[in-house]
C-alpha cells in the first residue's frame, strides 16, 4: 500500500490503486524471462503511443561478443553534421528492450531534433556485469565514428538513460571522457540513475512498498547484475567524476532511487561541473515509459528534454 504522508498526484495515485488491484508478483518473484514480459505487457497499456519518425530502422554495431542490435531514429530524413543521442534503456540491467522504449526514443528525437540510437545492449543474470557497460562502450565508440549505416556525421555525443540506463549513461560518459572516442561527449542526462550505493539512502527505505518499483526488487536486480560495487564502472561515484561533462539529472520524488540522483547532482556541483538537476515531485519511478497511464508525466519529461536541448544547444 502507498504511503500517505507524502505528496501523491491524483492521476499517480490512479496508476498505483490500479496496480493494486490487479495484484501480480514483483520480478524478484517471477524470474527474468516473465519479469521481461510484464515490463512489455505494462508498456503496451501504460506508455503514450510513438511519434511519427521519418527514419526508423533496426540495425547492428559490432560488440566485444557479438553484434549489439541498436534502433536509429531521426525525426528528419535527412541532416546537416552535429550531435546524436545515445539512449540506454532501464530495467535493472535485467528486463527492458527497445520495444518498451520505443516511443520515448521517438519523443526524444521528436522534442531534441536529433537523430537517437537505442541500444540492446546483453541482459543479466544471463550476461552479468560487465557485459552492459562493454556493449553500451562499444555502441557510443561506434556512433561516435560517424558509420555509414547511420547517414549522418556526427559531430558530438549526448548520452542518456533512465534508471539501470541512468547508470550506464553516466558510466559509458566518464569512459569516454577518460579514453575519448571520434568525437565527445557535450552532455550527459541522467534519468533517475543509480549512482551510488542505494542500499544507505532513506528514499530506498521510504519509498520500497507501493511505488511501482519495490525495495525488493532493487536488491533482486542488483544480485542478477552482480559486479564490485567498488568498481567505477558498476557504481560511477565510487570513481574519479571530475571530468565529466556538462549534465542534466532529473529525479522522480516517490522514488526508492530518488537520492541516488540527488547525491550524484550534488557531487557533479562540488566538482564544479555545469549541471541541470531537476526533481518531480509527486511522481513515481518509470514515468517517461508510463505517459498514457499517467499523463503529468509527459510534462515531466518535456521540462527534462528541454534542459538538455539547452545544454545540448550550448554545447553542440
């Protein structure tokens, strides 16, 4: 059940008492392969229908064990050189695909006027840790080289990613800034990432029941993903961020990850990074895949979007 002393918008509080109702399992019971398919099943009713693009394909980028399949958007058929999206998607580094993030990848090229490349990057428990950040790596090298499957010259790299996607932003970004690829990264925008060590935040503890994503299921995820949480490239603020690039993080504030967010904002601040931090209230984690069901989120989303276009603008 929801938690009542905290603000709660009505049509969040809608989607919650829905979920409820219907009942069903968390992913820590139900395993990967199920929990993969409610993340669809979810999608398919909950998430706003996609944009009209006129460039949607699905291609591949060479990976260290394979072909990594990736999804190119472009709001425009053709473009003049500059920047591309690099989009990771969530899921605890455990479910999620480019289907679910299908029309938040359109939105994103749509509100951004920028080509957007989705990458599929391998799934634990079935490839754990380091296969995400290896694939993610060798996707944003690969974009960055301007090739030919993609028709375009890029001229800089804006990466994003929410939640589990969050961290790999913000992982593949400092990788690259520390072993630059064909060109840079200009900005970085972070959705509701995990940063840091969850486990010693009091949004965790506030937040684990009746919010959509659950305390139990953090910790499911993060034994599926396995890894060193003292190695920089599972956990990034464990790590050297003083040369990270211009940032834009947003949180939701009925989110067990909320402060995870925030601390990452806050240390990027210290560091004397130029960064855009931006906290919803009222709102849960998972919004920008869940705009039909709650529509306040596609405000959201737009405040998020235009901050990066700003940077990206600044930058670019």
């Amino acid at each position: 059940m929801a938690n009542t002393e905290h603000y709660v918008r009505d049509d969040v509080r809608g989607f919650l008492d829905m979920l409820e109702q219907m009942g069903g399992k968390g992913v820590e019971e139900v395993g990967a392969v199920e929990g993969r398919q409610q993340m669809r099943t979810l999608g398919a009713v909950a998430e706003a229908e996609p944009r009209t693009m006129a460039v949607q394909k699905d291609l591949t980028c060479p990976g260290p064990a394979g072909p990594i399949p990736v999804r190119f958007y472009d709001v425009r058929a053709e473009r003049d050189p500059g920047p591309c999206v690099l989009f990771i998607h969530g899921g605890g580094f455990v479910i999620g695909d480019l289907e679910v993030y299908n029309a938040l990848c359109t939105e994103i090229s749509h509100h951004l006027d920028l080509p957007v490349v989705s990458v599929d990057y391998r799934l634990a428990p079935e490839h754990p840790f380091p296969a995400a950040p290896d694939d993610c790596e060798a996707a944003a090298r690969w974009v960055a080289s301007s090739p030919a499957e993609l028709g375009r010259t890029i001229t800089g790299l804006v990466i994003t990613g929410d939640s589990a996607g969050g961290n790999l932003t913000i992982v593949t970004t400092n990788q690259l800034m520390n072993d630059p690829a064909e060109v840079p990264v200009i900005v970085q925008a972070p959705i509701y990432p995990v940063a840091s060590d969850v486990t010693q935040h009091s949004s965790l503890a506030m937040f684990a029941e009746g919010f959509l994503l659950t305390g139990a299921a953090m910790a499911w995820f993060t034994d599926q993903y396995g890894g060193d949480a003292r190695d920089p490239r599972h956990t990034p603020m464990v790590g050297d961020c003083s040369n990270t690039p211009p940032t834009v993080v947003c949180t939701a504030g009925l989110d067990p990850l909320r402060d995870s967010g925030r601390e990452y904002a806050a240390h990027l601040v210290q560091l004397g990074t130029e960064v855009v931090y931006l906290e919803f209230p009222g709102i849960i984690h998972g919004f920008t895949t869940l705009r039909k069901a709650i529509p306040s989120g596609q405000t959201d989303l737009e405040a998020f979007l235009d901050a990066t276009k700003l940077m990206v603008e600044r930058y670019r």
